[in-house]
C-alpha cells in the first residue's frame, strides 16, 4: 500500500523554472559549483536536509512563545526538559548549529596529536578537528565502502579495527564519536548491538562516547525496522538506549530537530561542560540562548518530539525507498539498501569513463543540474580529498552524489520527475565530461571551489 505524506499542506511556495540552456549558463557563472548557485535558480533542492525542512503548525505556534530574554530564558528551559529526558544528559549548551558544538567540544576536550575514531567523520566534523590539530580516523565496516552491497546496518563502526587502535594508542584518544546515521557512506544506519559493543569497548580503555546526534531519530526507526529483537519497541525508546550508551552527544538539529537553525552540545562531564560554557560565551552567547534566539528554543522542543512520531518516520524513510527503488529498476547504480534522508548515486559507476582527477561525483551534479535544475551534493574527492602542497591529490574511495530531501517539503512527484530526470542523464552518462579544480579555500574547500570543464 502506498505510504502518503503524513501532513496537510498549509502553506506554498513557488518555484520558478528555467530552461536547459539556461541552466548551463547559470551553472558557468557559479564556476561550475552547484553550491554558489543562487536558490532561486534551483527547481528542486537537494543539496542537503541541513535546516531546509518545513516546520509544523505547533512549531510555528511554539515560536510565537519564544522568551528572547537575554539570560535564564524560560524557553532555555523548556528545551533543556525536552533534551534531558530524551538523551538523559545533565547539561545542555545550545548552539546556532551542530558545527558550532563539534568546534566547542573539539578545543575543550582534544589537543594537537590526538586521534578520534569514528564510524566516518562528516565534513565539518573532520574539518573542525583536523583545525585543532587532531586526526580523524574513519573505520567503518568493510560493507559501508562498497555502494552495491546490500547490508542492514553498514553504518556499522568496525569494532576490530578500533580496539587495535586503542591497544596501539590509547593514549592518543580523547574519546570515540559514532554518526548515526552515517550521512558520508550512504545515510546508512549504525545497529544498537554495535552501539553497545562500541560503548563497552570503550569503557574498558576509560574512554568516554560521543554520538554525532543529526539523525538519531531515523537511526532508531532502522533499528526498529531491521534489528532482530527490537520491532516491538517504540522509537522514542530506542533513541533514549542509544544516548544512554554515550556519555554526550554533538546535535545538528536542522536535521532530526526539525528546524530551520539550531544545535546543541550535551554532555555528562562537568569538567568538559564549565570549559565549554566558557568558551561559548566567548564566541556564541550567553549559556541559555547559546546564538539562538527564544523562539529557535521553542521550535527546537517542539521538533525533537515531533521527529519521534512514526507515522512521520515511515514516510520519511519510505521515500528515499521509493526513489531507490525506481533505480534499481532501472539499473542505475547507487549506494544499496537506501539510507534514511537521501539517495546516494554512485558516480563512479555510472561514468566509468570518467577518473578519479575527473571527480565523476562533482561532473554528476553538474550534468543533473543541468538536465534538470536539480541540486545535489557531491560526497566523494572534492568534499574528502586533498591536495598537498606540491600539488599531488588523494581521492576518496567512493564518489557520492546525495541528493538529501529536505523534510516536508517535497511530494511524491516532485520525486517521480527526479527520478525521470536521473535516468535522462544516466541514459547520455558516456557524454559527461570531467572538472578540474581552478581555485580552493584550505578548509572545506567543496563550499567556495571554483571548477572548469576538463579536456575532452
């Protein structure tokens, strides 16, 4: 039976059409990078679930609430309650959004030489600890780097390889992050099981647990879904087992906060909290607003209730499903089974002609923007790779397209014509051509780079 959206549309708003040579034009002006282009420009917007999602009614009537009071904010409050009894964290600091937490825990709790594993560092995580001097290491399972194989939870960290690490240097490893899911290999979700294996290994070498927290709730809804032992359970209560297992948590909750800005950082460590509290008035602002404003407070409670609804998560998993499907009947390759916020397309095997220096994945969301007006982003050699001061360059193991749906936003056709406009490119894929990068920032450098066509 066909799953609908969960919601009543209460609200529109246009979206404007371009023509294809339009698009190539418009495309040429942003330096043949899809995230210089100008919204407007964009027909349907893939380029991230960050913050891009609709808010509900009780959420824009929770806004109205909004204490903007500069300290001690009843709606500070309110969220602290709402975060509490879902994580079972003590101390709440709420930031403008998740990188802000990872930079404030990262400068308190690492130092320059240290190493942090995880199952994969996101973009900004790896960034903000590579800028303090600190090496993020990325062991996720054999199966989360192999887009065409089928496994139910290859978010999975490989435990193995972590406990080798940390007989070989413990002392190097302030702590141990897992994602959930895990957004750079495919959304894919990360098991309780390997939660708690994860969890209890750490214990014995003394090592706290943070959960990189963006989509927990998806995470649970997996779980529920695909783990033997755990479909009777509600989600609510397998998010809390989850938190419960980590001794804090890094939280974007533009993701499975459901709001359009905010995050927050929460944690158990009294000493990690004083030193981060410091450090966030020094740089985001007073303690119970954190660079927030009141009514960002509400909304956030309001979302991180929400999200929890399964109705709501049935939908939201079930629709990267059905795009995913519509593929594998096509043949068009992308990362298998689909992970919980997006379909990942798998660039390197759908342009074969196509090399590593010609970063496929970056030429793939060129070719669907023009086809299409279609937005996405690449998770591949760009985002990942690097090029060293002699002007070698090292490649990432998969080139990624993520198309990431915004939620409550987009119908069901809006991902019927997405999934036509996919198989438009995939059918001329030996015509797409190479880029070359031609200007690039240090840090995430996939934000500003600027591209030119390769030779043919």
């Amino acid at each position: 039976m066909t799953i609908i959206e969960p919601f009543r549309i209460k609200s529109v708003e246009p979206i404007r059409m371009t023509t294809a040579e339009e698009r190539v034009g418009l495309l040429e002006r942003a330096k043949l990078n899809p995230f210089l282009l100008h919204a407007d420009d964009v027909l349907l917007d893939f380029l991230t679930d960050s913050g891009t999602g609709a808010m509900s009614a009780k959420q824009w009537g929770a806004i109205m609430e909004g204490d903007e009071s500069y300290a001690g904010s009843r709606s500070f409050y309110r969220l602290e309650r709402t975060v509490r009894e879902l994580t079972g964290y003590q101390h709440l600091i709420p930031t403008h959004q998740g990188r802000a937490a990872e930079r404030i825990l990262f400068s308190v709790a690492c130092k320059a030489g240290d190493i942090v594993p995880n199952n994969t560092h996101f973009d900004t995580t790896r960034a903000n600890l590579e800028h303090q001097g600190v090496q993020p290491v990325d062991l996720v399972i054999p199966e989360g780097l192999i887009p065409h194989v089928e496994h139910p939870f290859k978010g999975d960290i490989d435990l193995a390889r972590v406990e080798a690490l940390l007989a070989r240097d413990a002392a190097r490893v302030p702590f141990g992050m897992i994602t959930v899911t895990n957004n750079s290999g495919g959304g894919q979700p990360v098991s309780l099981a390997n939660i708690r294996a994860y969890s209890a290994l750490l214990k014995r070498y003394g090592k706290p647990l943070i959960i990189d927290a963006c989509r927990f709730a998806e995470n649970a809804m997996f779980i529920k879904l695909r783990e033997p032992g755990e479909g009777e359970r509600t989600v609510r209560s397998i998010a809390q087992e989850i938190f419960s297992l980590a001794d804090g948590c890094t939280m974007s909750a533009k993701k499975d906060g459901l709001v359009n800005i905010g995050g927050f950082l929460a944690l158990n460590d009294d000493r990690w909290v004083e030193q981060a509290k410091n450090l966030l008035i020094l740089t985001e602002g007073f303690p119970t607003y954190g660079g927030l404003a009141g009514r960002d407070l509400e909304a956030m409670a309001v979302g991180l209730e929400e999200v929890l609804e399964e109705a709501y998560l049935r939908y939201r998993l079930r629709t990267a499903e059905y795009m995913g499907d519509k593929l594998l009947r096509a043949g068009v390759p992308h990362v298998r089974p689909t992970g919980g916020h997006a379909v990942y397309l798998d660039a390197r095997a759908l342009l074969p002609h196509l090399k590593s220096e010609d970063y496929p994945a970056w030429s793939l969301a060129c070719a669907l923007y023009q086809e299409a007006g279609i937005r996405g982003v690449e998770i591949g050699s760009v985002m990942f790779g690097k090029r060293a001061d002699d002007g070698t360059e090292s490649y990432h193991p998969m080139e990624l397209l993520r198309l990431a749906f915004p939620r409550r936003v987009y119908t069901q056709s809006h991902f019927d014509f997405a999934s036509e406009a996919i198989l438009a490119v995939a059918a001329r894929a030996s015509s797409i051509r190479g880029v070359r990068i031609v200007k690039q920032s240090r840090w995430l450098r996939h934000f500003t780079a600027e591209f030119a066509w390769a030779p043919r």
